[in-house]
C-alpha cells in the first residue's frame, strides 16, 4: 500500500507540476509565442538555423535589433532532421519561421516556396559576393536566397613539417623541387608519399564524401556529373582523370578509406596523423588549444589540375518563405544579415559571405585561412554543384557508393559508366 | 527403504549406532558437494552477470567518461576509455547554452502529459478488453499494433500539419498526443497482459460485498496490478523522454525537447562529442532516479502474472 501511495503522490505531484509549468509558461518553456502578424508584420521574426550556422548569424541579430528594432528568435535544428522540417512545413503551407538559412543544394527544392528577393541584389552587391554564389542564388531567374556565409575545401598542412631542415633537404633530393604547400595534383601526390613514414600518413582519402572529388573533376576542365543541359557528363574523361587520381591518394591514407568523412578526416589531422588534407577552411581556427597539431598548422588554395584552382563552395542562404506573414521584418533581417555580414567572422564558426567581409580579416593573425579560402573561391573553374532538386538523392545513392567501390579498388571507368546509367534512371 | 533407515539413524546418538557413521559422513561429504556445486552455480552466475552488466553498461560508461574528456581527448585515435585529464568544462558549455533548461522543462511536460494520457486511456482499454473479450474488442487490440507497424517519419510529417492547422503546433501538448501515439498501443498490450493474470474471482467477491463493477476495478483491480500500471508508465515514459523524430517535426521555439538540443551539438562543420555526450548524461538522470524510485514495482510488475495459471 505504501508503494501504491507513492505512486499516487507521484502521479498528484507530476499533474501538478505539469499544471503549473504549462500555465506558467504559457504552453511550453523556450520562449516566446510565434511571430504572427498582419501583412506589415510584427517585428519579431523567427529564424531557422542549422545548429553549426545560429553563431554566425547571433552578431548579425544584435545589430539588427538596434538598427530596425526586430527581434530574432533562432529556432536552431541539427542538419540531417532540417530538410525535412522544411518539406513538411512548406508542403503544409503552414510555416512556424519567416527566414530560413537553407543549404545551397536544397535551394532547386525549395524555389517554390521561397520568395525571390531581387531587390536586395544590386550591382554592388553582386561585386562583393563570389561570382559562384550569386550564379546560385539565381534561380528561375530570380535571386531566392542571400548568401550569408559561404566555405570551399583548401589545404591545410603541418608547417612544421614542411619547415622542418632535414625534410626540405630529404625532399629535394627526392623529388628535384623545393617542398612547400603543394598547388598541383603531381605536388599533392609527391608530398603525400614523401611524409607517409615513422606512423604518419601523407593525407587521407575520404570516402564517404563526395565534395572533394567534384572539386578534383573542376579542376580537371569538367562541369560537376551534369553539364549546363543537364546532360550526365559523368563518365568524362575529366572524371575519370579526377577518380583516378582521387583513388592514387589511398596508398598513402590511412586505411578504410571508404569510410573516412568529414569528422573523421578531421580527427586524423587535428591528432597529427596526417601531414595534409583538403578541408573545409573554417577547420583552420577550430583546431583545439590542446590539440598536438594546435599552432603548428599552416594554409594554401586549393590544389589545381590542368583548368586550374578549384573548390566546391559551401554556402548558405537565407530565404523567406512565401507563407510568412512578416515579409516586411524578414526581408529587413536578411538585409541586415548582408549590410553586417562581417560580424559572422567573430563567431565560433568565423565565416561570411561577402569578398569584403574576407579581405578585412584576412591579414589579421588567426584568420590565415581567408586568403587561400579567397583564392580557392575566386577560382576560373570553381562552380557549385548542379541545380537539380535530385542533387542530394544522386549524392546518396550514386556519387558515394562510387567513391567507396573507387577506393577500395574497384575499376574507375566501369563505376563510372554505371553510375552513368543510374543518375539517367533517377533524372527521368 | 533407504530414507527409514537414515530418518532412524539420525535421531539416535551415534555412539549407540557405529554403523550409522559411514552414513553420516556420505550425507556430510554430499552436502558439501551440493553446497561446492552451489557455489560453482553461483559463481558462474556472477560472471555472466558481471559480463552482462558490462555489455549493457558500457555504452553508458563511455558516454559518462567522454562527457569529462577535453576536447582533443574526445576524438584521440585510437579512443582510450577513461580521460587522460578529467574536466567539467563539457558540463559547463553544455549546461550554459541557450535553451537547455527550458528544453529539460519541456521534456518534463510532454513526458508526464504524454505518460498520463497512456495510462488514462490504456487502463480503461485493456480492461474492457480482457474483462469483456468481444470480437470487436480483439480486432480493436490487434488494430492498436498497426500504429506500430507504420514507420514515425510517415505519420510525423502529416501529424506536424494537423497540429499547426489546429493551432497546437509548436507546444508540448500536441507533442504528447503524437507521442502518446507511440505509447498508447505497447501500453494498451501491457495492460492487457497485467489484467489477465488477475483472477476474475477477485471483482466477483468485490460484487457481492457491494462494489459496483467501477468500484471493483478502483479498489480491487488496480491496487493489484499497480505493478503494471508502474511498468507501463515507465515505458511510456521513456518511450516520450526519448523520442526525437516528431520533437524534431513539431517543436520551434517554445516546445523544443533535449533530444533535439542534443542533436544541435552535431552540426554540419563538426561535432561537439563533450558537449553532446555531457548533456546526454545530465539528461540520464531523472530516468535513472525513476527507475531506482520504482524499481521493487517494476520488479514486481514484470513478474505479475507469471505464476498464473
């Protein structure tokens, strides 16, 4: 019975505190109500984040509350559960945000439901954003989304290897050239070999990604799996070229690389077990302090092939969707997120958008990322990836098993040309 | 034959009975093989608990140490087990970031709403099922299942829009109904389970003392099976606390649970495994503390019925 009474004290007890705490917080503890208002809107504004961009966009926020007295509220949600939070809530027409920061391949999905925001591109703002982006935000003929931070791979190397006297000596003498950051395939592929000794890898090979590869088929004069028709170009021999030398990488990467990603790439790097590797530019200031490689790490552009230098940016743009009813307040928010574009720098994540916002930082200590990230950026034959709403299934479904089948020794122009007929068979 | 002669032998002094000493020692020396053989049972026993402990716990373990490794120590390659350097400092970021108290808050509600609802609607349910074993009450029990049959992320979706349409979306009450979705029909099952194994003689006797049919179920019924009812609340629960999939759907701002915040340390630029797993650890607790609070129920609950017959 004392066990019966204290289950019912229990129960009593949560109905009340439940009780209390919905009355209390008016249905629920995170804060405000949702922005509602007529079609002048009011000015709160909800904003939808990945969780890794809401520090980018935190500087912009303040300032925008002093400027335009609209408060932001951030509703922040982990990448993988964002695509579709945004299918379900723009298909039901019902949408909880007026701004949403959408990754630049989802943009082909969500054109209907945004709204363009051409106004907002003027010809100064299309000269300080990388030529790629504003190529992007242009969809249908409309800009649809205002790119608020952008990223593309570059090199990132162990300077203190690189410095190190007895490697520079050891290097010549092996390869007939000084050692230095590597700007070409064949350099990338020397100094892999030259530092894969005593333990340690010349670089990794990832995978479990594709980005890294499309950088590699730019770089070697092709558009990336689609040309401009979209016609599937894949099994081109820039791609195989690209897969080819994306695969001769692996005898000096640490082994299973069919299962490396971003984060375990990373790892590798940050823990010293890995002399190079292409990554993201804004891993350069999140090295930890404790890290053994901490200080120790330098930076260049992206390595190039016969078109050139080469990245594939990683942007992310905000858009309003039609369904809000704060056009007004969200349209000034992302103008805001334009006019102080730089304040995203100062965050964790410390990327922006606009060329100005980079070239301001760029000769600062701590941002020796910016320049290479700027020239790999500005690069002839840096392009985003195809404007297909199919992008994100061909990625999962073709360009990764291809890499992981590449790598773990498959033959190149068979994938290829299979991958081929699977991308015809998903664009029909 | 042989068990006269020993009841015998035993009650009488042995020096009156030389001949019952070998016997007697036989006896000693097989007791003491029974009590070694005990012991070896036991003991094994222990082991395979021991392992057993070790397989479930360990997952939990490594998220606890992770939680006070620094940060490059959280991603070493190869992972060692215990922190090189034990820090707080995961507990620190975790703890301060904007929105995890009020996501434990919502948490809270949606789960003991969500655990109430189960309850209020599966008692009732699986009594009427089990007392009344209709057709329509068969085919009603076997249809609860299909909800679980469907994959969530093929409800959440639809569940999302008929909430915002009806204006709930965003609060934890439209949480709980979707995750008493998830509950309803295992908690339904259990009741069902926990009813049959009270004999119906019980009720029977509660009638002729003047209980109504209600009356019976209150005083006599439920009392009986509070086990149960500790068992399925624990499960529904859980099933609430837990849940991610429509947390992730259907709440924004107000109603956001920790499962979802604990996600966020997951971003595409990296992965914050201090933070996240020093959250995740907090979050264990209230979980922990029910279970502990409830344990002699549960125990009790999961074995009602199991004599039955």
């Amino acid at each position: 019975m004392s066990t019966r009474n204290t289950i019912s004290k229990l129960v009593t007890l949560g109905g009340l505190c439940t009780a209390v705490a919905l009355v209390a917080t008016g249905c629920g503890a995170g804060g405000p109500a949702p922005s509602s208002g007529g079609s002048g809107g009011s000015s709160s504004i909800n904003v939808l984040v990945e969780a890794g961009g809401h520090a980018e966009l935190t500087g912009v926020a303040e300032q925008c509350k002093k400027d335009a007295g609209i408060d932001v509220n951030f509703v922040e949600l982990p990448y993988d559960g964002m695509f579709n939070r945004l299918s379900s809530e723009f298909s039901s027409g019902n949408v909880s945000f007026d701004v949403a920061a959408l990754d630049s391949v989802w943009l082909p999905s969500f054109k209907d439901a945004v709204q363009p925001m051409d106004e907002l591109f003027t010809d100064d703002v299309k000269k300080d954003i990388f030529p790629a982006l504003v190529k992007e935000a242009n969809v249908d003929g409309h800009f649809i989304g205002m790119p608020a931070w952008t990223n593309a791979e570059i090199i990132l190397y162990r300077k203190d290897l690189f410095e190190d006297a007895k490697n520079k000596a050891d290097f010549q003498a092996k390869y007939g050239y000084e050692l230095a950051a590597p700007k070409t395939w064949k350099q990338y592929q020397d100094v892999s070999e030259f530092f894969t000794k005593d333990g340690m890898y010349g670089t990794d090979v990832k995978g479990a990604v594709e980005t890294e590869w499309l950088a590699h088929v730019l770089q070697a004069g092709s558009p990336m799996v689609l040309d401009k028709d979209n016609n599937v170009v894949i099994d081109n021999a820039a791609h195989k070229e690209a897969l080819d030398f994306y695969v001769s990488l692996a005898k000096d990467a640490p082994s299973g690389a069919a299962q490396v990603d971003w984060a375990a790439a990373q790892n590798l790097f940050n823990q010293g077990k890995t002399a190079m590797t292409r990554f993201w530019a804004h891993a350069y200031r999140q090295i930890p302090a404790d890290a053994p490689v901490a200080g120790k790490v330098g930076a260049a552009a992206m390595i190039g092939g016969s078109a050139g230098v080469a990245g594939v940016p990683g942007p992310w743009y905000l858009s309003v969707p039609k369904a809000t009813k704060n056009t007004d307040a969200a349209k000034k928010f992302v103008k805001c997120a334009y006019d102080y574009n730089d304040k995203g720098i100062e965050s964790k994540l410390g990327l922006a958008s606009r060329i100005s916002a980079f070239q301001k930082y760029q000769d600062q200590p701590g941002y020796e990322s910016f320049k290479p990230l700027i020239e790999t950026l500005n690069g002839q034959a840096t392009a985003t990836r195809p404007a297909t709403a199919k992008w994100q299934q061909i990625v999962d479904t073709v360009l990764i098993p291809l890499l992981q089948k590449a790598v773990a020794g498959g033959d190149t122009s068979a994938l290829l040309a299979d991958a081929k007929k699977q991308i015809q068979d998903l664009l029909k | 034959m042989s068990t006269t002669s020993v009841t015998t032998t035993a009650s009488l002094p042995s020096s009156d009975f030389p001949e019952a000493q070998p016997l007697r020692q036989r006896r000693g020396a097989n007791r003491e093989g029974l009590e070694a053989g005990r012991r070896s049972t036991r003991t094994i026993l222990w082991i395979l608990l021991a392992v057993a402990m070790v397989l479930y716990g360990f997952p939990f373990l490594y998220l606890l140490f992770t939680s006070f490794k620094t940060p490059i120590d959280t991603i070493a390659v190869p992972p060692t087990i215990l922190p090189r350097e034990w820090t707080l400092e995961n507990y620190t970021n975790a703890l301060g970031r904007s929105g995890v108290l009020a996501s434990f808050i919502n948490s809270i509600q949606t789960a003991v709403i969500s655990t109430l609802l189960s309850l209020v609607l599966a008692v009732p349910a699986a009594y009427g099922i089990t007392r009344y074993k209709t057709p329509s009450g068969q085919v009603f029990i076997m249809a609860a299942l299909v909800t679980r049959m469907v994959p969530p992320v093929a409800i959440g979706i639809p569940l999302a829009s008929m909430m915002a349409s009806v204006g709930l979306s965003d609060t934890p009450i439209a949480l709980s109904i979707a995750h008493t979705t998830i509950s309803l029909p295992l908690s339904i099952w259990l009741m069902c389970s926990f009813f049959e194994s009270v004999p119906r003689d019980l009720e029977e006797a509660a009638t002729v003392d003047g209980c109504s049919r209600l009356g019976a179920l209150w005083r006599v019924v439920i009392p009986v099976v509070s086990g149960g009812i500790a068992v399925t609340a624990i499960f529904a629960f859980l099933a609430s606390w837990n849940e991610f999939l429509f947390a992730l759907l259907m709440t924004a701002i107000r109603s956001q649970t920790t499962p979802v915040v604990i996600a966020n340390f997951q971003t595409q630029f990296g992965l914050d495994w201090g933070s996240m797993t020093a959250l995740a650890a907090v979050y264990s607790i209230p979980v922990i503390l029910l279970t502990l609070l409830l344990q002699r129920k549960i125990v009790a609950g999961m074995t009602l019925g199991a004599v039955k017959g």
